[in-house]
C-alpha cells in the first residue's frame, strides 16, 4: 500500500517536472518563431499588448505541454484538470476582452453601459460607513431613501472584501475587471471538472470544457457584470452529479 503510494507520487512529481519544463522550452520557441510585433494604437498602450502576448503564448504553452504529458505518460491527475480548465478561461479571456480590464486603476472603460452604474455603486459604498445590521446599505445614492450595494449590481461579494482596505487602495478604483476574468478563469475549472466525470482522458476533457469557455451566452451578459457568474450552474452540476448515487455520471 505504502509502495503504490509513493510510486503515485513520484509519477505525479515527474509528470509535473516534465509539465514545467516543456512549458518553458515551447513558450521560448513561440517566442522566437512569433515574435511580439508592436501595432500602433492609440486605444491600448504597448504595455498592455506585450503583456497579453506574453500570456497568450505562456498559456497555450500550458495547455499543449499538459496535452502532450497526459498523452504520453497515460497520466491524467485532479491538478492537471483544474490547470487546463483554469488556462483555457484564461486565454479566452485575454483574446475576447483584454489585461488592461484587469488592471485596478483603468476605469476609462467603465464610463458606458451598465457598467458606470456597477463602478459608482461601489465608489459610494467604499466610502460609506458601516450599517449594522444592513452591511451593504448605501445612503448617498437616492438620498435620504438610499439603497443597497446588491441592487446596484456592484458584485457584493468582492465590495465587501475591499471595502475594509479603502484606505490602502488608489482614488480611481475598480475590481470589476478582475471579476470578469475569475468568472471566465472558472468557468474554465468547473466546466473541466464535470467533463472529468465521464472522462479521465485530459484530450477530451479539454475538447468539453471548450463548448462551456465559448459559451456565446456569458459574452451576451458582459454588459451585466452580476450575470457572469454561469460558473455556478457547472459547480451546481458537478455537485450534483458527483454525489448522485443514482446517476450514470456519479463517481460510483
């Protein structure tokens, strides 16, 4: 039992040794055959554009390098999975939209759509003393009524989680970017998760989590942040299938 323990674990070491260096050696190949070459534009600075190429290229690097160790060393682990799932979102992520949205200080971008009344929700809430037993309570917005940060579609979640270092945080801003990104970074993670329930092979699990990371449905409802969040129906069903005993598609 103990030899079968270790034994799974040196695989896993050199699986992942293997993974790292091929990564390396195919994001440096990538490098010299696709070099960045630099676009005049005056809506993204060059900083921006070198990132995302930089991370276009180190991500697909991961993605083949994880396909072609799985392929040959017939290994296939929970780690590998959720890396693929996570990369892929990613990748996505960075073409359709790009890094500057990431980026805490822009908020240029915010100033249209729904989105300006996300970012000055949170703006008002930020600087909004604590209400008790009402926590996300705003009073400066639809004066005296007020309102609440949930109805403002501000992501409560993440409002709640800065709020408390608004002082360490910069004048101008916004986690709205980053939100987007974890939605299509785990949208990625659980649509490989529940792939991997019908299949270990990491080729096909990749090939599924695809139809979910291109989903047309989650760019339809970039407009309202709130709504991107489709990664909890493929936690729900991973949930759910994993744990039905009934269901052709539980562990069982």
């Amino acid at each position: 039992m103990i030899s079968k323990k270790y034994e799974s674990q040196t695989i896993q070491r050199v699986a992942w040794l293997t993974v790292f260096i091929l990564t390396a050696i195919l994001f440096i190949a990538l490098q010299n055959f696709f070099p960045f070459i630099q676009l005049i534009s005056l809506d993204e600075p060059i900083a921006y554009a070198y990132l995302e190429d930089i991370s276009i290229k180190l991500l697909l690097s991961l993605v083949l390098t994880l396909l072609l160790v799985s392929t040959v060393m017939k290994y296939t682990s929970l780690a590998m999975t959720l890396t693929l799932g996570a990369a892929l979102g990613m990748v996505f992520f960075i073409i359709v939209l790009n890094l500057k949205m990431v980026d805490p200080t822009q908020i240029n971008w915010l100033m249209r759509r729904d989105w300006q009344w996300h970012f000055m929700g949170w703006h008002f809430f930020r600087h909004e003393p604590w209400h008790f037993p009402v926590v996300g309570k705003i009073s400066g917005i639809i004066f005296p009524v007020g309102t609440s940060i949930g109805l403002t579609d501000s992501i409560p979640l993440f409002a709640l989680l800065f709020k408390p270092f608004t002082a360490l945080l910069p004048r101008d801003f916004q986690y709205i970017g980053l939100w987007f990104l974890t939605c299509f970074t785990l949208q990625g993670v659980f649509a490989a998760l529940l792939i991997r329930l019908r299949s270990q092979n990491l080729l096909i699990i990749a090939i599924g989590s695809l139809f979910f990371v291109l989903s047309p449905i989650l760019l339809i409802r970039l407009n309202h942040a709130a709504l991107c969040a489709h990664w909890l129906l493929l936690a729900g069903l991973w949930l759910y299938f994993r744990t039905s005993q009934s269901s052709p598609y539980g562990a069982g």
